[in-house]
C-alpha cells in the first residue's frame, strides 16, 4: 500500500472510530497522548512550560489542543485552527420505544443538524455516544461511552407500489417517515423497555442505575477509498472530522517555536455554536487567557498576544457537481482534488477577506500546493462555519477555508485523497510560522 492510500485510510479509521463528538473526542485524546501531549483539568491550576504540549476538554465533546511557545506569547501570538466535532444525523430521544401496531418496536429519533433525510433509509444503523450512570455523587454522574459496533437499527422505505410518487419527489417527515426498525414484538420481546436493556447489556450495568444519554445514530459500513484511479474517500462525517484529523496530524508532527499553536475543535457547529463547548462561547478564549497566566503574563498581555494571532477556520466547502453544473458560481468553480479552497461571502458568513485570505493564499505557495476559491452562487444562502462567530468573539484576523466535497451532509460524502493531504502539508506549514 502506497502512502497516499495508507494516509487515506487512516482517516477512514479515525472517522469510523468517531461516530459521534464525544468519541471524536476520546479519538483525538488517544493521539494526543501518544504524541506527548498532557491533559490539563477546568478545576486545577494550569501550570505550563514553554515547548510543553498539553490538551483540554469541554463537555467530552470538545477539545482544545496546543504546544506553548518557546517566545513571548504577548509578541508571537497564537497560531490557531479550527474545526467542530460534530456531523449531522439523528439523536435518539427519551424514553425511546415506540410500539408500531402490536408488530414492530420503532426508536424515536429526532433529527440533529441538517442532514440529507433520504440517504439514510434503507442502510443498516449503529448507535453510539455517552450515558451517565448512578455514581454515589448526585452531582458528578459517572459517564460511559457506549458504541454498539453491530446493525441494531434500519429505516425502511416505503414500497414503490404502495408510493407511486416516490420518484418524482416525496417530503420526509421527520417525526413519522424517519424512525428505525430496531425489533419485532414477540413473547419474548416486549416494548418498553427493549433498548434500555440493550443498552445495560452492552455497558455491563444494571437498567436501573441508567440516567439519561446522548446517543445517535451512525451508518454501519465503514467509509472506503474508491475511484478507477483510487483518488476519492466515500465516508460519512467527513464534514468536519476530516479537517479535525488533518488539525491533529500537523499539530503532532509540529516541532517547538516561538509561537503558541493551537488546535481548537468544538461541538454543536451543525446545530448553531451556542453552547458551552461551542464555537459562540468563552471556550476558547478561556483556554488562550489561561495559557497566558500559566506563563506569568497579565490580562493585557493577553489582548496583545490576541492582536498578534491568526485563526485557520476550516469546514468542508462545495465542489462542482458533474451533474449539477449551475448550481456553482459561473467562474469560481473548485474541483476535488485540485487543492483546498478559500471560502470567500459578501455577507460574511465566512470571516475570509483580502488579507485573511492572501495569508492562507501565502500558506499554501509556501508549501508548494495548489489552492482554489469558493463563493456561493450570488442566488444560494450557501452554509456557515465556526469563523465568523471565533473571530467576532477574539477579535482576530481569520480566514475560512476547507477542501471541497460532493453529497455534503449525506451519510456518505465524497472527498478527495490529494486534497487531504495538501490540507496537512499547508496546516503543517502554518504552525511553523
């Protein structure tokens, strides 16, 4: 196996051993700890060392990692990337079951973010994310990931002879056309308390110590390489654990200098940012303030220290669609696999700008890899991204940029192989400025 397709592969493993944020998360934490990387607790106090490489998390959904500085972070700043943790998809609600005509125990979903409803039907379904158990301390529940790593669940179509219309166009609802098929009612099998028990089961407790959970769905099949030439990545979640690992990577392999690099990966993008591990909170911020008082320098050093700072917003963009043509701008048209993109908007729901962008623009000449440009056709709303809410709350210069994909917020998405890896070869070169 050459580089290119081991590369890619990891990546195919990374994002299928992170079907949720929270297992994100647990993901980025394993690499972190064995690339030297130190775990720093909210409640402790920080103390820090210059070169140090250390990690923080919020929530267990977000993560904040860096390397401090051999220089004055008041005079070198902090070089930062940004990225979420999350995917679009389907939350499993509260008391979960529901029994279908004496026949059938569906789940209770409810949609999180904005996914493309219909390509999740008719595909054999996992669930995973985090449960919190009776711990003796009313206020610290403990808390366990759970994966269940089989086909529990199915949505299953309509059959076209009982929906004629099928193909000329059909509304999903989400709360009746979109519920899993996870069993059959039979004397052995009541509803009720069906998947609870499966849950125990699977985290070796009793049902009755159980409190509450955030768990979703993920499709089964793991992503894979395809393409005559190999060149593409077929996975679900590539929007936004694609660019989190490419983040990871480069911070890793990063050697020590005089500034502060920091990759910064939070939860709740698809669902808006504000939340306390979101990217509109004092997260981040807290984190960059604390670094600074950790290394003895006052709260005015800190602004100056913001002043001299740069954040790299990265999400997943667009790429023009071989069957979709007119949906792009008529001449800014990106390609997969012909480099990342920078994601320009008039109405700033992306922070890049002329000297944001010409920054990045630097990054990628530098690092001898090409570079294209996004805008949403000037008839399309077009998406958001961390950036805007980031730069706003710090007041830094930001630029967003990505690599452009096909079927984004599909349960499978298509990307690029070269993209990713001219991604890490330009985060790689940013930390080194």
């Amino acid at each position: 196996m050459d580089n290119k397709l081991k590369a890619a592969n990891e990546l195919i493993d990374f994002i299928y051993e992170s079907p949720n944020s929270y297992h994100a998360v647990s993901s980025i934490k394993k690499i972190l700890l064995e690339n030297g990387f130190s775990e720093l607790q909210d409640d402790d106090r920080w103390q820090i060392e210059r070169g140090g490489r250390y990690f923080a998390v919020k929530n267990g959904s977000a993560i904040t990692a860096f390397v401090a500085g051999l220089g004055d972070v008041s005079e070198k700043g902090f070089r930062m990337i940004g990225a979420h943790t999350d995917s679009p998809g389907f939350r499993i609600k509260p008391s979960p079951e529901i029994n279908a005509e004496g026949a059938y125990v569906k789940l209770n979903t409810e949609v999180y973010g904005g996914p493309i409803l219909n390509t999740w039907m008719d595909r054999p379904l996992a669930a995973a994310g985090r449960v919190t158990v009776e711990s003796g301390d009313v206020m610290k529940p403990e808390v366990m990931l759970v994966n269940f790593r089989k086909p529990i669940l199915v949505i299953p179509n309509l059959a076209i002879h009982m929906n004629r219309n099928i193909n000329t166009g059909i509304e999903l609802n989400r709360q009746k056309d979109v519920l899993p098929l996870m069993a059959t009612i039979s004397e052995n099998l009541e509803s009720g308390s069906c998947f609870i028990k499966a849950l125990a089961e699977e985290l070796d407790v009793p049902e009755k110590k159980i409190l509450d959970f955030d768990l979703f769905l993920y499709e089964y099949e793991k992503g894979c390489v395809t393409g005559i030439r190999d060149e593409f990545i077929s996975s679900g979640r590539l929007d936004d654990l694609l660019m989190v690992h490419a983040g990871v990577m480069a911070l890793v392999e990063s050697g020590e200098s005089d500034s502060t690099k920091v990759l910064v990966c939070f939860d709740n993008e698809e669902v808006g940012n504000t939340t306390k591990q979101g990217a509109d909170s004092a997260l981040l911020a807290t984190v960059l303030e604390r670094i600074t008082l950790s290394m003895g320098i006052g709260r005015e050093d800190y602004f100056r220290a913001l002043s001299r700072s740069f954040m790299i917003s990265c999400d997943l963009g667009h790429a023009l669609h071989p069957n979709y043509a007119e949906k792009c701008d008529p001449v800014n048209k990106p390609v997969i696999n012909r480099g990342p993109i920078i994601k320009i908007s008039a109405n700033q729901s992306y922070t890049t700008d002329a000297v944001s962008g010409a920054v990045f623009e630097g990054i990628c000449r530098k690092a001898g890899i090409p570079v294209q440009k996004f805008v949403n056709r000037s008839d399309e709303r077009g998406g958001s991204t961390i950036g805007p809410v980031t730069a706003s709350l710090l007041n830094i210069k930001t630029v967003d940029v990505g690599t452009a994909v096909l079927a984004m917020h599909s349960i499978r998405e298509l990307a690029g192989i070269d993209d990713y890896l001219h991604t890490i070869k330009a985060f790689a070169e940013y930390y080194k400025i």
